[in-house]
C-alpha cells in the first residue's frame, strides 16, 4: 500500500508535522480501540522503515 504523508505547516514557531492515515483494518488487525490506543513507533535507521507496534497493557 503506497499513501502519501500530509503536511502541516509551523505556526508561531512550533515544528511543522507529517501525518498519514492508515486503513481501519489495519487498526483492527493491530487490536487498536478507541479507549486503548498506545502504540510504539519505532524507526529503524539502517533499513528506513517505520515500525507500529501495539503496546499490551
């Protein structure tokens, strides 16, 4: 799946952000609730990817 970031811009000083939108399966699929959203991002360097992980609580 190929998405493109969104882009908002720095105001008064604070950093800019990217953004993406990831598909409700793949929040299903992770076990993603509305009361229960921890996750772990991770990126890993060497082989540029970004990693999400559920955190279990």
């Amino acid at each position: 799946m190929r998405k493109r970031l969104s882009y908002r811009r720095a105001k008064k000083g604070i950093a800019e952000q990217y953004s993406i939108s990831i598909t409700q399966d793949i929040v299903r699929s992770l076990g993603i609730t509305e009361s229960n959203r921890t996750i772990d991002l991770y990126y890993d360097r060497a082989t540029k990817r970004v990693i999400i992980r559920k955190v279990e609580e």
